[in-house]
C-alpha cells in the first residue's frame, strides 16, 4: 500500500496548509488576505484532486466531462469578474433606522 | 481484476458487458455530475465574490462575526475524512476489506462529526440573533448595509453544503457496510470521488466566510 503512504503524506500536507491559513488570517494583510487565502484553497484543491481522487489515472472520457466543466466554470466566472470591474457602484444608501433586509 | 476478485465480487448489471465498462459508465455519470454540481456552488461563490466588492466592510463584520474556531474545526474533520476515505480505496485495492469496511465507516463517522459541528455553528448564530434574510436582532444593532446579505448567502451555501455532507455521509455508511461484504471496487471509489467533492467544495467556502 505504498499509494495509502502518499495520501498520508497529502493528508499531512492538507492539515499544514489549512493551519497556515488559519495562522495568515490574524496576519491583517489587507485586500492580499482574500487572494492569498484564495491561492492556498486552490493548491489544497490540487493536492485532492490529484492525489486523493487520482484524475490523473482516469480515463480519458472522465478526463473529458471535467474538462467541459472546468470550461463552464471559466465562463462564469469570466463574466462575472467582468460584471463586478466595469458595472457601477451600488447606489443603496445605508438605512437609517430599520434594519436591511437580505436578498 | 483478478479471478478471485471476480468470483467474490457481486455479478455486473445486465446492460453491461463487463465490469470495466459498468466502471467506466458510473465514472462518465460521476464526472458529469460532479462537474455540474461544481457550476451550481460556482454560482454561489461567484454572487459572494461579486457582493463582496460592492459591500466589503458588511463582509469584514460578517465574517468577524463568524464561529471562526468551529468553521476551522471542521476544515479539519473534512480533510482528515477525506484522507482517510482515499485509505480505504487503496486498502480495498490491496484486498484489504476490513480495513476498507472500518475506514470508510470511520469516513461517514466524521461526517456526522461534521453535522454536529455546523448544527451547533447554527445554534450560536441563531442566539445571536443571527437569521436568514436579515432577520434578528443582530441585524438592528448592526445596521450595516450588505450584512443581512453576508448572512443569508453564508446560510445558502453552507445549507447546500451540509445538504451534500449529509448525503455523502449516508452513502458511505451504506458503501462501508457493502465493502465488509465484498462490494465492486468502483463503487467505493465512485463514493469517494463524491466525498473529495464536498470536501474540495468546503476547502473554498472556509476562506470565504470564516477567513478573508
């Protein structure tokens, strides 16, 4: 079982890097926080994806149907961060005495 | 597979002609679901990211708010979940049921650990006075514009979450019970495939609303 050492090996590795994200949250890196924890996150996802569910090993076809939605994802993402760059400010004052209703 | 693995695995369904195309079926089904569940939490994460630059400050409070220490306990309890399931795949690989079956049960065990965990996270937001929609008395001694948002996206994606653990837990429990029986290698690693999901899901919610 020489593949269940290496997952041990990544689980390890998943604990210190969600611990170094704990410990960079009190760290007051201003707006660097988000991307930071973002970037992190990602690489965590990475260790997962390859190690523990093994996509690297799978057919082609599996390879595929994540591919077409990694895809997906691009575009959605894409459009918002283009929504969020060029759309307006928010035009809502803050309420005065009641309190906000969500969405 | 071997011989010995085909004569103590259960028969293939009807429809297909060997083990490996029923395998290779059930993971194009897992690939393409997975990948939709992914565009439905992106949309989530997506309206969170795009809220978040019009109302930053609401979202510093919100997540100042937040149950930061049980949020990370859970961070933990899924990635140790998650290492362990992947275990037990490569146990049921080596032959190794028992240890698969214990594994995969101990997965679903954390699970559970999991629930209880955000329940009580409910629980304290809910005395605080802390709902949904920007109900509460919270939200009158904290009448920041934004914030009622913070919280009912918080309560949107980490439901829809727990909704996902709560299912993953119950297939693991049955999947664990079948591997103490012999159960077919790919249905463990299809279940796995969708525990790593919730996992990977949570690995981004974490930052968003307890970190950032």
């Amino acid at each position: 079982m020489t593949g269940a050492k290496t997952k041990l090996a990544s689980g390890s590795a998943l604990i210190a890097l969600a611990i170094l994200s704990f410990g960079l949250s009190y760290a007051h890196l201003g707006h660097a926080s988000i991307g930071v924890a973002f970037l992190i996150a990602a690489f965590k996802a990475m260790i997962v994806g390859a190690v523990f569910m093994e996509i690297g090993r799978e057919k082609a076809s599996f390879k595929l149907a994540l591919l077409a939605g990694a895809l997906l994802l691009a575009t959605l993402l894409g459009f918002v961060a283009s929504d969020v760059r060029m759309r307006d400010p928010p035009p809502l004052p803050p309420p005065a005495t009641e309190p906000a209703r969500g969405i | 597979m071997s011989d010995a693995e085909l004569a103590d695995t259960p028969p293939t369904h009807d429809h297909y002609a060997t083990l490996e195309q029923q395998a290779a079926a059930v993971k194009i089904a897992l690939a393409i679901f997975l990948a939709s569940e992914a565009l439905l939490f992106t949309g989530i994460f997506a309206l969170v990211v795009a809220y978040q630059s019009d109302w930053p400050h609401a979202f510093q409070i919100g997540i100042a708010h937040n149950t930061k220490v049980l949020g990370s306990i859970n961070t933990g309890v899924l990635l140790i979940s998650s290492t362990l399931v992947a275990v037990a795949v490569d146990a049921q690989r080596a032959g190794r049921r028992v240890l698969a079956g214990s594994l995969t049960l101990a997965t679903a065990v954390l699970g559970i650990v999991f629930l209880v965990i955000k329940m009580t996270e409910y629980a304290q937001h809910f005395s605080e006075g802390i709902y949904p929609g920007g109900r509460g008395h919270f939200f009158l001694e904290h009448p920041e514009h934004g914030l009622p948002t913070f919280w009912s996206l918080y309560y949107l994606a980490t439901g829809l979450h727990a909704v996902h653990v709560t299912v993953g837990t119950g297939i693991l429990v049955y999947r664990g019970i079948r591997v103490f029986k012999g159960s077919l290698q790919h249905s463990l690693e299809a279940s796995a495939l969708y525990w790593h999901f919730v996992d990977v899901v949570w690995i981004f919610l974490w930052p968003i609303f307890y970190l950032a």
